[in-house]
C-alpha cells in the first residue's frame, strides 16, 4: 500500500534502496542532530524501518570488493612478528625474511600488507639510555620537585648547548611503527652527544631568552667558566634584573668540574641540582627544536650563514612560547614520576 507524508510530500516506501537521494540526506541530517528515528520517518516521508536500515548501513559502511587477498590471517601474523622483532629494516628486508617463511606474496604485497597492520615508516624519536640508578637518581628528584609551581620555576634560568648542522636531510635509519608507538623502547634510537658541526649556548627563562654564545673550541671548564662570565650573567641581569634566579646547567664535564662550581659560587650564583641524561626535563631543549624546525627549509652554505641564520631564528622567540614552556614543568615532573624515572615524551 502506498501512502503520502503531508509534511514532506514524499511516498513511504518499504526498501531502504527505494529511498530518494533527498530523504537520505533528510535522514543523516536529523540523526546527527539527535532525533529519533519516528520523528525522522516522519519528515523523511518513509518508515520507520527504513530509517533504521539507512543509519545502520551507513555506520557499517559498504563492503569492500575486489579480490580475495593472497596471504592468510597466519601469514599476517608472521609479518607482523618479522618486524617487531627489528623494526629498523627496510621493506626489502622484511620481504626476503618473510618469503623466506614460506609465504608468496610480492614486495608491494609486503609493503601493503604493513601498511594494513597500521605500520608507518617514521623518523625514531631519540631518547637517552639511562641505567636503573640514573632512573631512580630521576625519580628521587622528580619526587622532591612535585610541589613547585610553576611561578617557583620561572626563577630558574634554564641553560644548555645544542648542535646545528649545515646539512639538515640527513636523519638517519627510519623506524616501522604503530600509532601510539613512538615512545616505545623498540622504537626508539639512541641520542649521541659528541657530532657537532656549530655548536652554541644559550639560556632562557619565562621573561623570554638571552644572548647566544657561538663555541669555537672543546668545551672545557675555563671555557665554560669564560661563557659564564660574557653570556650567563648578562642574561641574567637582561631577564631577572636584581631579582634572585636559580642558574640550571646539566652535568656536562665541563658544567660540574670542580673549577666552575667554586666559580659559581664566588659569583653567589645558585645552582639547581639537576639528574643526570634528562634533556626531557629542561624546557629550553624545546625551544631548540622550535628554532631548528623554524630553520628547516634554510640552506646556508657555510657556517657563518648558519652562525646567522641561528642568530635571527633566535631572535624570533617570543616571551609567550618561553612562558608557556616553563609552565610545562609541573607536567614534566608528574611525567616522570608516573614512568617511574624512565624518559618521557618531553
């Protein structure tokens, strides 16, 4: 039996096939807006049933056609299991190993079949390797720490050196990951200290950053202290003024040699006691990586182009992106202590 809706002027008909393109769209725009499926047949014109089979096919969505994969559930199991167990090879690698395993399938099958998996060839986080006693040296200080706030850690100047390199397209091997998986040990790769191309000093509190300091030479404790005395106490007195700061430097050689401490403490400069291997931890580590992506398509062609290039990036950071930084500390600490003194995503 065929029967009118006066409000709309459509015919109800059984079959959700049978439905017009202007009552589908009526039905998806009241289901997102909460209405029941009567009051949607109602305005669609059309049953309640048929509203029901529309919504209910569209959450599902259409099965996929085409032909039948060439590799079985177990096949899939075993490639999965090849690349967790290294996930630094390359598609040609995992392809011969999983071959190997008795399986046909192409190189583009491979690649597809990871990609399926939720696999993604990404750059690896780098993370530094720390020791069961360096994690609880972390933890310990982290725990001490919880109750700062953050107005109590704007009154630290946060300071450390960074490396930046005229070739930026070299990154190094890629890792095979899953979405969420980029803090996963098996993912991770290995921080380095020692390549350096221009190596430079800066610091930072929440009023904003200092002066930079270019370092020709190996960073030894006259060095640092020569830096101390041209570039930390200038900052100093250009972001606290006659305000009292706490000075935070990590545990380089050249940072805890006895020389600089008495140097620091001739100065009345009060030192923050900081855990070993933990950049995670100072928020100017940050602000480097804000600086080196804001550099990322500049191409100098020598170091003093990059010298320059640095100098100008630099000057760009505002008190806002210093301030906010800083705010994040509390939130750090808890990181921590939540991993149990192991690195966070910071």
């Amino acid at each position: 039996m065929v029967s009118q809706s006066s409000s709309v002027g459509y015919t109800i008909m059984g079959k959700t096939a049978d439905l017009t393109v202007v009552q589908k769209t009526t039905i998806d725009t009241l289901h997102k807006e909460g209405k029941t499926q009567k009051v949607i047949a109602e305005e669609a014109g059309c049953s309640q049933s048929s509203v029901s089979k529309h919504i209910n096919r569209e959450a599902k969505g259409r099965k996929r056609c085409g032909r039948k994969k060439c590799t079985s559930k177990r096949d899939n199991r075993t490639l999965e299991r090849i690349v967790k167990q290294n996930r630094f090879k390359n598609v040609g690698e995992i392809h011969k190993e999983w071959t190997a395993a008795g399986v046909s399938a192409s190189r583009t099958t491979t690649h597809r079949r990871m990609k399926d998996m939720g696999f993604s060839c990404r750059i690896p986080c780098v993370k530094p390797l720390l020791n069961n006693r360096q994690r609880q040296k972390r933890l310990t200080w982290a725990k001490d720490k919880k109750d700062w706030t953050a107005a109590e850690w704007s009154k630290v100047m946060f300071s450390d050196e960074s490396k930046f390199c005229i070739t930026f397209g070299n990154q190094g091997p890629r890792v095979w990951r899953k979405r969420g998986e980029a803090q996963n040990p098996r993912c991770l790769r290995s921080s380095v200290k020692f390549p350096q191309s221009v190596m430079v000093w800066g610091a930072m509190s929440s009023a904003g950053v200092g002066p930079l300091c270019f370092l020709r030479s190996k960073v030894n404790a006259a060095v640092y202290q020569e830096v101390l005395e041209h570039f930390m106490l200038p900052a100093a007195d250009q972001l606290y003024g006659d305000a009292d700061f706490i000075f935070q430097q990590d545990l380089a050689p050249a940072h805890s040699a006895k020389a600089t401490s008495t140097w620091l403490k001739d100065h009345g400069i009060p030192v923050l006691k900081w855990p070993a291997n933990s950049p995670d931890l100072n928020p100017i580590e940050n602000l480097w990586g804000i600086v080196k992506r804001k550099m990322r398509y500049a191409r100098p062609n020598n170091a003093e182009e990059l010298k320059a290039t640095i100098r100008a990036t630099w000057a760009l950071v505002t008190p806002e992106q210093c301030h906010r930084l800083i705010d994040s500390m509390p939130r750090r600490i808890a990181a921590v202590i939540q991993a149990k003194g192991a690195p966070t995503k910071y």
